[in-house]
C-alpha cells in the first residue's frame, strides 16, 4: 500500500473489516492474557472472524482524519509468529512513512476458517459498533456450522471392494440387520456391491473415504493418506507416567471392540443414599465408553492429519481426543436442544455409523452419557475445545461425595444447571447468559467471570466453607482491617499490607486480581478516604494512620 492509497482509505467509515486507531506511543498487542480486547490480538479475532480486515495504527480515528504517526509495534516477525501461534492464521504488515516522517502500520487480517470461529484467551469475539464483544452463542454455532466439502464421501482413488475386510463386511451386515430389521430377508440376498451402496458406504459400487475407515483392511489404511486412520489406547499410571501403548487402524468397525477391551473397567464401591451396604459399579458404564469412542471417529476432522487418542488413567478418569472443531458449538447448546445436530464434520460417514448401528442422530448421546454420570455421583464429563481437537474427560470415580450427590438429588435444578455449577466448581469459563440465567434463580454470585456457588446451593452441598471462601467482604470491612492493623503497626510496608488482605480475599481472584484490589484499597484511603498516608515513597511505601 501506498500514502496515497492509505489517504484514500482514511475517507472511509470504521466497519467490520476497518479499524483505525492513534497509538501514537503504545498499543497491546497480545492483550496481557485476556485483560485487554482491543489488542492487536483481539482485532485479529473479532475482524478474522467477519472475514478479514485492516488494523492501521497511527491514523486519528475521528473525520477528518489525519496520520498522526506511530510507535506502536516494532517487530513484525515475533508479532506475527505469536499470532500464527495463537490463531492459526497468517496476519500481513505493512509500515508507511509519510512526508513528515510519521510511521503509520496497517495489519492485513486474514479470514478465519471455514467452519471455524478465532477465539481471544478462548473467547470468541465480534465487532458490534465500536466495540469487541464476546460473540452470542447463535453465531458462534451458525459459523461451526458452514458448509465445507465432505472429505468422507470422496472417492477413494483406486480402492476396490477388495481392498476391504471380509468379516468387517459380514459384521457390518448384522448391524444394518439389527438397526433395519424388516430388511432382513432383503439384506441377505444383496451382494457385496448393493450393501455397500444401501448402507451409504460406496457411491455407485465406488469405495469412499468412509468404507477405508469402517471396512477396510489394515494395509488399506494407505490409501487415505495423508490422513490418518488410527486409534491409539494409552494407560498412565497415578504418576502420569506412560505404562502401555497399543496403536490400532480400520477397519474401525473391528477396531472399536480391541480398544474397548484393552480399557481396565474395574469395580468401583462406595456407600450411598444413606445405606449402611456399600454399591458396587463398574468405573465407566458401556454406553460412555462406546459413546465417546465412536464420537471421536464420526467427528474427527481428517484432513487434519491426526490420530484419535484413548488415555486411561489407572486411578480415575478416562480422556478421549480427536482432532476438529465441536460444531454445536459449546455443550450448553447441545444439553438445552431437543432436536438433532443441523451440520456434521463427516455427514457421509455419520449417515453410515447410523445405519450400522453405531451412533444416533437424535441429539441423545451426550444427554446420556451426562444423565448416568450424574445417576452414579460421579463428575458429568469435561469437555476441552482448544488446540484444533475436542477432547472429553470421563471420571470413573466419586470425587467429592457430598457434592455430586446432594446436586444429582436436588429436584430443582437441571442437567443443564447441574453441569454448569460442575463448571464453576471446576474453576472453568461459562458464558455470560447461562451465568445470567444461574443467577436468576440464585445459584451462583459473585461478579463475573469471578463466580461462585451461592449460599442457597452451598449449604445443601457441604461446600458452606468454599462459599466463605469465596464471598467477599463489603470494601469497608477491608479498609478497617488496614487502619485496625495500622494502630498496631505504623511505618507497615506494601508486602505487610498484602499479607495482611491478600488472604482474605476471595479465593475466585486470582493472585494479580487480589493485588490490584490492594492496591484500590491504599488509593482509596489515602487519596480519597485520607484515612492513611505514605511517609515513604511510591516505591518503598511507609502507611500510617493519617493524623
């Protein structure tokens, strides 16, 4: 870009795909870990996520607009590396010098992904007027569910029917037998190629993507790459320690069965409803297990080139990863919907885990797999979004009895309210509006996103002392410990304020947050209350009573 075009571009209005701003000393560029939205980093969230567009820096940002210059971002190369680190996008920039010598840069902000909203710290931003909001969760799910390409009903260049198991395709007919039984009779007279295509695995007697993976024979797997068809099963012992490894390829159908059987799904006893007799569980229930599993393959984003991954943990939980975007959107929208998924990853390959009798389409999977964690007390599943992979913690023990089995009991809440009060107890973000909707019936408090288990729920979960805990004090409280402790100790340091406060303060802070309540606390009393003075300075500062 040239001055000239620069100046004409400077005639324009702010939109979503234009933002001027001055920065004439400074401007953030990576948004100190979520603290500031109007970042450089955050521009490239909420303008990637409309498509693209342009951030100058150095350009007054009311008409008539004049270069004011800029010092702002200096190098291009780390700027540009942490964006690509962060977001998966590769930004452009440009520096301009005009005939006053004043710098001005334009970063060049690429759309995101197809299917694929850009997130700020893990929150996804939008352009409303002239601010960075946090983008509704309509949105968010119209994007995950764009259309792109099916890579699961692609031809599989020179793949035959040959090229798939024998008993993977016997097997294959009982499922469809199973989940189609009046076709019974029909199924046993069609040959090979008219199963294929009835059951949605080929495409006119072709072999696609999705018959590799379900049918095909192990050195077929080949065929499909770059991708990867592979399954791999990892035990960890209570140290985190890798103890054994099996990796296992299509055909998946087949596959299901060797990883399910190499997950030790021992007895778990615990003592419940007030029974003297102990009950006794096994750690994962079946339907978890296959569940999350065949998850993993229907959604798996092939093109990614990465394995899905089964992590059992000796003790207690079983992890489950798969590479790709969670379409629905956040699990929220999956609990509160009654009807089925609108936009599938593989739809080809879903529509033939159906008829085989593998998954559902109904919207009920999820549902279930929360509905017998909660009727065992144990934690509702985790779900982790970030690094381009869904992945989905399932507990396979009691973690804190009193908790989970109080909230799977109290007849007031949902599984939605349920699970978003596992959330927070979690320490886990959740959303402004299910925030707003858990306060509305006085479940949570405390300001957010710095939230809490309210009194009411506290005290049926035996959690009355987090809640202490958690609450914070009226600010007048704090300021009379201050000047009480003051009394007692004149010439008190920074450090004997902070250990005197910091403790205290509500356990939802984090370090940082607490400090900086501190330091409003002393600027507060000394300037506006003048309650205390400093006789150091700002750097060693002496508090004493104001007299």
């Amino acid at each position: 870009m040239t001055i000239e075009e620069l100046r004409e571009i400077m005639k324009f209005k702010e939109n979503e795909h234009l933002e001027f701003k001055e920065a004439k000393v400074s401007f953030s560029v990576f948004g100190d870990n979520g603290k500031y939205k109007k970042s450089v980093l955050g521009y490239c969230v909420a303008l990637g996520n409309e498509r693209g567009g342009r951030l100058i820096l150095g350009v007054s940002e009311k008409f008539p607009r004049e270069i004011v210059g800029s010092s702002a971002v200096q190098n291009f190369g780390k700027v540009k590396s942490k964006i690509y680190q962060n977001l998966g996008i590769r930004i452009n920039i440009e520096e301009l010098i005009d005939e006053e010598s004043k710098r001005v840069v334009i970063i060049n902000i690429p759309s995101r992904k197809i299917g694929a909203p850009l997130k700020f710290y893990g929150i996804p931003l939008m352009r409303v007027d002239e601010e960075l909001n946090e983008m509704d969760d309509a949105t968010e799910t119209k994007i995950r569910n764009e259309i792109k390409p099916d890579w699961s009903a692609t031809i599989c260049q020179n793949a035959t029917v040959n090229d798939l198991d024998l008993k993977a395709i016997s097997v294959a007919r009982d499922k469809f037998k199973t989940k189609n039984p009046k076709l019974i009779k029909e199924v046993d007279e069609w040959d090979d190629e008219v199963f294929l295509n009835k059951s949605k695995l080929a495409i006119k007697g072709r072999i696609t993507n999705t018959a590799i993976i379900l049918l095909g024979k192990k050195e077929s797997s080949v065929l499909l790459s770059p991708s990867v068809v592979q399954i791999t099963w990892i035990l960890k012992g209570k140290d985190g320690i890798e103890k054994d490894y099996e990796h296992f390829s299509c055909p998946f159908l087949l596959s299901v069965e060797g990883v399910y059987n190499k997950i030790r799904n021992l007895k778990y006893r615990y003592i419940k409803n007030g029974s003297l007799f102990p009950d006794e569980v096994d750690m994962y229930a079946t339907y978890v297990i296959r569940e999350a599993l065949h998850n993993c393959i229907a959604h798996q984003d092939y093109s990614l080139h990465g394995r899905i991954q089964v992590i059992e943990n000796e003790d207690s939980y079983l992890l489950f990863t798969n590479k790709g975007q969670f379409l629905p959107g956040s699990i929220e929208n999956v609990i509160e919907t009654d009807f089925p998924q609108e936009y599938y990853q593989n739809r080809f390959l879903v529509d033939a885990m159906v008829n085989l009798n593998m998954i559902d389409t109904i919207g009920s999977g999820i549902k279930k797999m929360f509905t017998l964690q909660k009727e065992k007390f144990f934690p509702l599943p985790s779900y982790d979004f970030s690094d381009e992979k869904v992945a989905v913690t399932i507990y396979g023990k009691v973690l804190d009895l009193n908790y989970a089995k109080t909230l799977a009991h109290h007849k007031d809440l949902t599984l939605l309210e349920i699970m978003l009060l596992d959330q927070i107890q979690k320490s886990k973000h959740i959303s402004k509006l299910s925030a707003k909707k858990l306060k509305e019936k006085s479940l949570i408090e405390g300001r957010y996103p710095n939230l809490y288990i309210s009194e009411q729920v506290a005290g049926t979960t035996g959690e009355m002392a987090q809640y202490i805990k958690n609450r914070p004090f009226h600010a007048n409280h704090y300021k009379q410990m201050v000047t009480d402790y003051l009394i007692k100790n004149p010439d008190a340091s920074r450090q004997d304020i902070d250990d005197l406060l910091i403790s205290v303060l509500p356990d939802v802070l984090s370090e940082k947050q607490k400090k900086n309540k501190v330091t409003n606390f002393l600027y507060s009393m000394s300037k506006l209350d003048k309650t205390i003075i400093n006789k150091g300075n700002n750097r060693n500062p002496r508090w004493n009573i104001n007299n």
